[in-house]
C-alpha cells in the first residue's frame, strides 16, 4: 500500500494520543452492521451480511450443508471453508497477489475458527454412514482493513441462523427365509429427510461459536516523550478494528479467536509492517498479558454490539421481504 511518510507519522501520532483520525478511541470498534436474517434465502442453510454504513466494508456469508458419507472420522462432521476477494476489494490489482490473500485468510480462520464453530458430533445423520458437511463461503465485496475480524463476525452471523433439515434413518425388517417369522428392525443405510423448515434444527454448540479479535501493535516515535509517560515500559500502543492505512502503520498484529464466554480458543501472530521497514514485529513477553486483556475486553464490546443486532433482526422477522430486501440492499437487483 502506497503511503507517505507524512501520514505515517500522522497516523502514529493520533494512535498514541488515543484519538484516530475518524474520532475513536484505540480499543474502539466501527458501528458495524450485521443483518442475519432468522430465515435463510432459499438454498443457503445459514447466511449473513456485514457492512459499515458509509464505508467500504462489506461481506456476505453463506452456508450450504449437504449429506456426505464421512471422510475422515465417523463420528464426526465436516465444516469447509472458502474466501472470496473481488478485485476491487484488494488492495491489489494481480489476481495472483489476491489469490494468495484469500488462501491466507482462508487457512488463518480454518485454523481459529472452524473447529471451534459447534459440536461436530452433533453433524452425524448415521454414524459410520453419512454426516452433514457445511460449506461456508464468504464473499469480500469491499473492504477497508480489519478483514479477518470482519469475515469471523460474518461467519458468526451465519452461525446463529443455520438450520438443518430433520433427518431420520430408516428401519428395515428382516425375515427367516426358512420359518418366515420376523428376526426384528435394524437400521439401514437409507434415509428419511424432511423437506419441512418449520423441523428444521439447530446444530448444537452455534451459541459458543467464536470471533476473532485482533490486535495491531502501533510503534510510538522517539519524539513522542509525553505518550511514553502514559506507557513507561511499553513501546507500542494497542490499536484495534484498524482500517487499511494504520494496518500498514503497524508493526505487527495478533488475532485472537475468542467465544462469548471469554474462551480463548485460538492465538495468530502476523509477521511485520509493509511499510516501516525499521520497526520490529518481535513482541516482549510481559506485554502478551496486556494484549489479550484488551483483545478479551474488546471482545465482550462486540459480542454486546452483535447482541444487539441480533435483537434487531428478530424484531424485524415479521416481514421477510423486507428482511431479503435489506439483505441483498445494494449487492443484486430484485425482480
């Protein structure tokens, strides 16, 4: 990213003096907008959008689940992952810069996210037979920085809506070929689905699904002595939510997967800045305390943000056209 060394400094500055340039504090996140509608679209499972009102900022989530016979272990389901970025979304132009950034992000939350989304033993139909595979795509159709956290939060809206078709196993009789008498019912491999949403379920353990937080470590300048009296033996200050500019401005960034309890299930550490060449992305041990205080605390602040839409979109339930139509508000046009 293309950045003068004037709006480093400014940037820099604003962070250390815990007042950026868009008026929020440092622990501060972005009035985010999260609609999930609590009937998903026709041929999705679970879906979701997240946008920021006036800003370029935002991402659908989709969740399609299918019946597939197990490939790994029986006693568990399957939940893929896939990350789109359109062209226009990234801050490059080479398709395989974007390429490489969406296989990033997609292996980055595979591992933070994706086993802790539920409980997968619950995604068994018949065990050793068939279980359900949720794909979950996310589509980036704008963004400005703080990616990873914004894709986890579309997941997690995702999440709270996805509903499964009940699922029944089939019994089958056998009967003595030679005294004709019934022997009793075991179960067979067919399987009985209801196409009904009204029985639809929902997976268990999608309340506990985590978000991801991340922190960016912002280097104080050497001019800056009165910001050092405030963090004497720090040399960084904790930004988060960063946008694009001060994403380039950090030396180094650590996400955080985190649930509503305040489990920390996951831990990511990114490399240094691509544009301060002199600053250091090593971080001192005593201050790892420090920063997952802030990511928990900051956490707790989303998780109230996201209960609050969530509210809202049951309040909105009784009109679904409504709901599709703000769904899909400025992304497709509706016959």
């Amino acid at each position: 990213m293309s950045i003068s060394q004037a709006e480093i400094k400014f940037i820099r500055q604003a962070c250390a003096s815990n007042f950026r340039s868009d008026g929020r504090s440092n622990v501060t996140y972005r009035p985010y907008n999260l609609i999930s509608p609590t009937t998903s679209p026709i041929l999705s499972n679970g879906s979701s959008r997240l946008f920021l009102p006036a800003s370029n900022t935002d991402i659908l989530c989709s969740i399609k689940a299918e019946i597939v016979h197990p490939p790994f272990l029986k006693s568990e389901g399957v939940i893929d992952l896939n990350v789109d970025i359109l062209p226009y979304a990234s801050q490059s132009k080479d398709r395989k810069d974007i390429r490489a950034e969406e296989q990033e992000l997609t292996s980055t939350l595979s591992n933070l996210l994706l086993p802790h989304l539920l409980n997968r033993n619950k995604l068994v139909v018949l065990k050793g037979r068939y279980v359900w595979r949720l794909n979950i795509d996310v589509l980036v159709t704008h963004c400005d920085g703080n990616l990873m956290d914004a894709c986890s939060i579309a997941i997690y809206g995702a999440m709270q809506n996805l509903k499964l078709p009940s699922v029944v196993p089939v019994e089958k009789v056998d009967h003595a070929v030679t005294t004709g008498k019934q022997q009793g019912k075991k179960a067979s491999d067919e399987i009985m689905l209801d196409s009904d949403f009204a029985n639809s379920v929902t997976p268990e353990g999608v309340l506990d699904c985590p978000i991801v937080v991340t922190i960016c470590l912002m280097p104080l300048s050497a001019s800056q002595e009165n910001v050092r009296k405030v963090s004497k033996k720090n040399e960084s200050v904790m930004v988060v939510d960063c946008n694009r500019q001060e994403e380039a401005c950090s030396s180094s960034r650590i996400s955080f997967s985190i649930d509503r309890k305040g489990n920390i299930s996951g831990i990511h550490k990114y490399g240094s800045s691509s544009v301060l060449t002199n600053a250091s992305s090593n971080i001192k041990f005593d201050m790892l305390v420090q920063i997952q205080n802030v990511a928990l605390s900051c956490s707790r602040d989303l998780f109230q943000l996201l209960q609050k839409c969530q509210e809202k979109a049951v309040n909105d339930s009784g009109n679904t056209e409504d709901a599709y139509s703000n769904f899909f508000k400025g992304q497709f046009e509706l016959q």
